[in-house]
C-alpha cells in the first residue's frame, strides 16, 4: 500500500506534467507575429525615435490582449526594434537585419532620407512597409509596399508656403534646408507653393543637420530683407536659429515643419520662441478623432505625455494589424492587398485610407505658433485627395 506521501507526490507529478502539456499545446496554438521597426533611437533625433516607439508598443499591447486569430493561430505581436541613427547608410543595414530576423512587415523608418534608401530593401523582400517619413520621392518609387503614417510634404509644403504668402502676407521669402531628404524636399515644396500663391523666393541657402552655427548664413538673409523665413530641417537646428535670428535683429517670422513644433525647439530657443510658426501634418490631438483616448491611455502606459509622432504610429501599427484580421493572415502577400485597400476609423482620423501610391487619401495640415512660450493652434486645413 503506498503512503500518502506517495499520493501526494504523484498527484504533484501528474499536476507538473499536466501544466507542461497545457504549455505546449498553448505555444502550439499560438504564433509569434514579428513587426520591424527602425528609427533614431540614440543621438539628438533620439526624442523622435522613442515617441514613435511608444506609439507602436501601445497598438501591438492592445492587440495582444484581442488574441486575434492569423494563420489559424492566435497572434502574438512583437516588436524587431533597430536603431538607424538617422543615417541613411545604417539604415541599410538595419533594414537587411530587419528582413533576415524574418519580419512579417515594417513600421518605420522615421526619417525620409533613411526612410527612401531602406525602402527598397524591404521592397525586394516583398515585406509591406509604413513609415513617418514625409518625403515624397518615398512613395513616389513605384514600390507596391510603400505606405505613410502622415500626410506627406507635398501636401505639407502647399499649407505652409499658402500660409506664408496668404496669412502672414508675406510676398518675399528666404529658404534654409539642411540638405537631408526632409529638409531639402520640405523646402522645395514649400518654394513651389510660395510661387504658385504669388509670392517669390528671394534667398535660398543651406546647411546641415549638425550645424549649430547659422550667423553667416542668417547675416546674408538679413541684407535681401525677406518679409519670412522658412526652415526646413529639426528642432537642434531651429532652435538656435531662432535665437541667432534674434540676435541679429531679424524683424521677419521663422516659419518650420513639423520637427520644430517640439518642446525641444522651445527649450533650445528660449524666450526668443515667440512668434516662430510651424506647419503639422494632421490636427492637434483633441481635435482627433479618438485623440483624448489615445492621450489618456498613452499617459497611463508611459506616464508622460504624448509626441507629435505617437497617434501616427499608433495609428501605422493598427493599419497593418488591421489588414492581417481582414486577411486573416500575417503572411505578406496575403494582407498586402488588405492594407492597400484599407478604409478604417483610427485614432488620428475617422476616414484614414489610402490612394494608388500608398499616400493618406485624407490631407490634414495645421499651423501652430508659439504664444508665450507655448505652441498654440492657428489654423488647420483639412482636405480629400483627389
């Protein structure tokens, strides 16, 4: 006869070997749906990069909790993160590691000009990707997986050169670009519709991403007398202009897309912020269609307020998690189609879909302008592609 002691060793075998089996057969019935991701997670963009992240990493940990079936599995999303440095070069590096860690689809680059470069290697593996990038030689490729999480600079680029000439009445206009993909083709878009509202540009200069110094280019501007300034490139770079444009006694308005309307940009300008205009794909965030959730439950997660990135993102992962139920598949070819003809209601936008080259059917632009130290609303234009 064996004693109790016995019994109740063999009851905690048969419990142990019963849990390992449920186990396994729970880990048989799910499957790991890997997404990459790239963006600038260390170096002065780094604040981009992370706000980005948390958009995506809020979407993939809702959709976990749905245990959504693909592929006859329940999903588990995870996310391949590369750093890319803001570097075109590294991009193309990090996209070929993304591609051979066997991604299901892409949601990134951040930067147009690392965006464009790693654009192909995802296209010659026939992965979906959705970047931030505003650039539009990114779509402009001909590549059937390229898609936006924003509104791109053309459509940005027409709002803000219109807004200059017809709002602050400004005939006369000074280009700066720092010469990356974002900043040259937010420029040149934004020149073009500086001239089709009948104004005219009367300088046009050039710098980097790393420079800090603008006083002699800022002098030369300063001696053609422009009536505004506008600045294509990021807040390092915008904030000290700004201060140095004050310095100098430049009496005309700076005028920047949207990586200047940060809290970085008003940090580094300090009180010379006033009066500095921004252009912003989309609509402030309490105007979104679901933003004041999107706010309050991004606060909960990450206990700290939301970027101008992270309803994109947020929005870009949920495209594509939408297009694998529509599919009911993570597989590539099978959902690409999904997301091409996408029609849903998010957290940015109620109608978000997209046209034949994988640009936002729905043009969304609002102007900001810092008002005692804060960003402040100005105007938002809000349009349908044809």
């Amino acid at each position: 006869m064996q004693s109790t002691k016995g019994y109740k060793l063999l009851a905690a075998t048969a419990a142990i070997t019963a849990g390992f089996a449920f186990g396994a057969a729970q880990a048989a019935d799910t499957a790991v749906v890997k997404l990459g991701f790239a963006a600038p997670l260390t170096g002065p963009q780094s604040h981009y990069g992370e706000d980005m992240k948390n958009g995506l990493t809020l979407a993939l940990e809702e959709a976990n909790k749905q245990n959504i079936q693909l592929d006859g599995k329940t999903a588990k999303f995870e996310l391949v993160t590369r750093d890319d440095q803001a570097d075109p070069r590294t991009a193309v590096q990090v996209a070929q590691q993304i591609v051979d860690d066997g991604v299901d689809g892409v949601l990134g680059h951040f930067n147009s000009g690392t965006t464009i470069p790693a654009s192909s290697v995802y296209n010659d593996a026939g992965l979906p990707q959705i970047a931030m990038a505003t650039s539009p030689e990114y779509t402009d490729q001909g590549y059937k997986t390229t898609f936006r999480m924003m509104t791109s600079d053309t459509q940005q680029g027409a709002a803000a050169g219109e807004f200059i000439v017809k709002d602050l009445g400004a005939k006369t206009v000074a280009l700066i670009d720092d010469r990356t993909a974002y900043g040259q083709g937010l420029a040149d878009q934004v020149a073009k519709a500086v001239e089709a509202a009948g104004g005219k540009v009367i300088s046009r200069e050039y710098t980097t991403d790393k420079a800090n110094d603008f006083t002699s280019i800022l002098t030369n501007i300063k001696a053609k007398a422009p009536a505004a300034i506008f600045f294509g490139g990021l807040d390092a770079q915008s904030g000290p202009m700004r201060r140095q444009m004050a310095t100098l006694g430049i009496q005309a308005p700076l005028v920047s897309g949207e990586m200047t309307r940060s809290d970085t940009f008003l940090k580094l300008a300090g009180n010379a912020a006033n009066g500095t205009f921004a252009s912003l794909a989309g609509v402030p965030l309490k105007q979104m269609a679901a933003g004041e959730k999107f706010e309050a439950d991004y606060k909960a997660r990450f206990k700290a307020d939301p970027g101008v990135y992270a309803p994109y993102a947020y929005d870009g992962a949920w495209n594509m998690i939408t297009a694998m139920k529509e599919a009911g598949s993570a597989k590539p070819k099978a959902y690409l189609p999904k997301l091409a003809a996408l029609k849903r209601s998010g957290a940015t936008s109620q109608d978000i879909a997209y046209d034949a080259k994988g640009d936002l059917k729905e043009i969304s632009v609002t102007i900001y302008e810092v008002k005692n130290g804060k960003w402040e609303m100005v105007k938002t234009m809000v349009s349908k592609a044809d």
